[in-house]
C-alpha cells in the first residue's frame, strides 16, 4: 500500500531553492519537505502548549525564592 499524496503549488524559483537545501541535506525533495514540515508543527505545538502551561502558572504561582527553599529544608 502506497502512502498519501500532498501536492502544493510553488514557484519555479522556490523549487529549485528547495530542491538544492534538500540536495545539500542529502535528502530527495520529497524527504526534505517532509521532514521539515513535521519538523515545524511539532515545534509549533510545542510552543502552543508551553504559552499554555506558562499562562496556567502565572494563574496559579507558587514560586518561591531560593532562600525560602532552603528555610522549608531546614538548612
């Protein structure tokens, strides 16, 4: 069973850009578009969810300094 198809339309002058970042990558076209794309929306979510878990602490901060640490461990 062959994989899916994606096909996007680009200019010749952005093929041919691609075409040698990939070349330069040792990678075919098709491998280095791929892997970037994947790349950059795991990054994307990554991101998402750290803006998310940023807002939720601000929300709810229960930092402490260094020396309040150290006084809760008794040292």
């Amino acid at each position: 069973m062959s994989n899916p198809t994606i096909t996007f339309r680009l200019s010749k002058e952005e093929k041919e850009f691609l075409e040698k970042i990939a070349d330069f990558n040792d990678l075919s076209l098709s491998d280095f578009v791929r892997k970037e794309t994947l790349e950059a929306a795991e990054e994307q979510i990554d991101r998402q969810t750290y803006k998310k878990l940023m807002e939720e602490h601000e929300e709810n901060d229960q930092s402490i300094s260094h020396q309040e640490m150290l006084k809760e461990l008794g040292l």
